[in-house]
C-alpha cells in the first residue's frame, strides 16, 4: 500500500479502498503465475483453531481466470488441477472445498 496514494480523502481519514482484491490478485499471481479479473466474489468465511491452539480467520474467495500459464510458488504448493464440480470429487479435499467449487462455477455462469 503506498500511503502517498489514497483513493480518497474522509475529512482527517485517508481511505484505500479495494485493498483486500488488489491484495488477492497480487496474491495469485505470485502464488499460481496467473491473472484473475477484476470481478472477485465473496464465498464463506470460516473460523478454527488449529492443533496447536493457534485460531485462524480464514477469508475465501473465487476469481476469473484472465490470463497466464499457471506456474506455481516455490514450497508453496505441490500440485494443481482444473476442475469442475464434478471432476472435484475425484480429489482427497478438505471438507467443504467441493460445495464452494460448485458455488464458484455457479456466480460465474450466470
């Protein structure tokens, strides 16, 4: 975030707005080597505490391909797949992953 750029001016409060999708898209695109469009979609949030007792927020959301070859950060991740919702059930997923995967396709289809 460069703080000499704000989107705009509220009275003494200066806003950056669209933060978090700017923030996602960056995110792709360091981490899969892709471009998503501007139109990103809120899914479900989820709340839990791991093992260790560390609690976790966990924000998901679901972009458009745009464009790229997908190419995938370094120990971040090991594997990938192009799915749709009924291609999804044929992955070890954790639970809830194949019913968002159907939620996606379906505010992206309509």
């Amino acid at each position: 975030m460069d703080l000499n750029n704000p989107t705009r001016y509220n009275s003494d409060v200066i806003d950056f707005e669209n933060m978090v999708y700017d923030l996602l898209r960056r995110e792709v695109k360091e981490e899969a080597g892709i471009e998503i469009k501007e139109d990103i979609q809120f899914i479900n949030d989820v709340v839990f505490v791991r093992p260790d007792e560390i609690p976790v927020v966990l924000v998901k959301f679901a972009g458009k391909y745009k464009k790229g070859k997908v190419k995938l950060e370094k120990d971040a991740f090991t594997d990938y797949a192009w799915v749709n919702e009924k291609e999804i059930k044929k992955y070890p997923c954790i639970e809830g992953v194949s019913e968002e995967i159907a939620k996606t396709i379906q505010l992206f289809t309509k």
